[in-house]
C-alpha cells in the first residue's frame, strides 16, 4: 500500500501543478486579449517624387488627352468640318482625369498638413491648383467652342447610366421574383416587366409604321427626354401588370379557400 499510496501522491502532486500552470497560461491569454491594440499611425505622406512616381500613370493620360484635343482642334481648323463631338469627348475626359489628379494631390496635402511637414503641403497646393487651373481653361474653352459636342457625350453617357441602373432593378426585383400566385397569373406577376417592355415595343413600333413618331436622333434633350419617357412608361405599365396580377391572385386564394 505505501508504494501505491506513493504514486497516489505523486500523481496528486503533478495534476496540481498542471492546473496551476494552466490558470497562469489563461491568466496571461486573458490579459492578452484584454490588453489594448495599439494604436495605428496616420499613415505618412509622400515625399513630391514618390507622389510623382505614383501618379505618373495618371499625369501620363492626361498628357495622352491633352495632345489627342490639341490634334483635333487643329483638325477641325484646317478641314473646315464639324468635329466638335470628338473634341468635347476628349476634353470631358482631360476634366475627368484632371479632377482626378486634383483629388489624389488634395489627400496628400491633408495628410501632409496633419504630420506637420508644411514644404509637402504647398509643393501639393502646387500640383492641385494648378490642375484646378488648367481644369477651369478646359472648362471655358468647352462652353466657349465645343459646348454641342460635350452636350452630346453627357446626354449620351446620362442614357447609359440611366439604362443600365433601371434594369437591373427593375427586371430583377424581389418582389416579381417572389410573386406565387398559381398558373398563369403568377407567371404573368413574375414576368411583369417583360410584358411592359413587350407592349411598349409594341406601341412604338406601330407608331413608327403609322408615321405619327419622327425621333431626332441629332438633339441630346430629345435623346434623353425619350429615354425618361420610356422609363416612365415602363414603370407605369409594369405597375398596372403586377397590380392586375396581384388582384387575380388574391381573388383566386379566397375562391379556394371559400
């Protein structure tokens, strides 16, 4: 018995240990987890080579859209004929990325104002007023020579957007695709944005065989005022359609259940 009670004790001794050793194992993890984060360093600002150098690819197109405008303006000036939809596309594009360039050196000059490094922020000020200033010339010479031409780009993007946000969320709605009705009627709920579009090709179409619908494909207003028409159209039509639909389902459910 004494060399069993022995191994008893023994056995007792490290079991002791080990949960000593693991409350201070937890003692430490716990105040690990308890001990703050530090706290991250505001991000350092640039030096004007590396602002330089991790910019150049956006210096490089505006320079890129710069020489393609003065190209074309030349063009225009020599072959005597309408080119002022290209050259406004090309100088909306300049504005953009100039804009561009205006907010990338507008950061670093926040951040550099916040580190305290004040050379930093005036060679910023230097790049972003004078992209501001350049953006302004631009500006001018658009609403002085090329007005038609950037009218036309901005319409013609202003459709696009407007298409390409309106579909998405108006053919892929929840509440079309969650439509059970039964049978037909539900199909006709779940479909109801393609029988608008459906009717209103339609409608359009005989308008165009009848003569009655002359489109001007030349004026930016009428380009966008058909667009938001359409919308509008569809919007309505697709409503009376999922309305009808709902109405017939409803009734259909209390027929039943009567």
């Amino acid at each position: 018995m004494g060399r069993w009670g022995a191994l008893a004790a023994r056995q007792d001794d490290d079991l002791a240990h080990a949960g000593v050793d693991a409350d201070a194992d937890t003692g430490s993890d716990d105040e690990t987890r308890e001990r703050p984060a530090a706290a991250e360093a505001p991000e350092r600002p640039p030096s004007l080579e590396e602002f330089l150098d991790s910019n150049h690819q956006l210096f490089t197109t505006i320079g890129v859209f710069g020489a393609l405008a003065v190209y074309l303006m030349r063009f225009q000036q020599s072959m005597g004929e309408g080119t002022g939809g290209p050259v406004g596309a090309v100088l909306l594009l300049f504005l953009l990325t100039s804009f561009a360039a205006i907010r990338s050196a507008y950061r670093c000059t926040a951040r550099a104002r916040e580190h305290g490094a004040y050379l930093h922020v005036f060679g910023y000020a230097v790049f972003m007023y004078s992209f501001l200033t350049l953006a302004v010339s631009v500006v001018l010479v658009i609403v002085g020579r090329y007005a038609g031409g950037a009218e036309s780009v901005l319409s013609s993007s202003f459709v696009y957007a407007l298409v390409f946000l309106y579909v998405p969320v108006a053919f892929r709605a929840d509440v079309f695709r969650e439509f059970d009705a039964p049978g037909p009627v539900g199909v006709a709920g779940r479909r109801a944005p393609y029988l608008a579009a459906g009717v209103l090709a339609a409608w359009y179409a005989a308008k165009l065989y009848a003569g009655t619908l002359t489109p001007d494909l030349d004026s930016s207003a009428y380009a966008i005022g058909a667009v938001v028409s359409l919308v509008g159209n569809h919007v309505v039509i697709t409503a009376v359609a999922f309305g009808l639909a709902w109405a017939l389902g409803r009734a259909v459910s209390v027929v039943r259940s009567g």
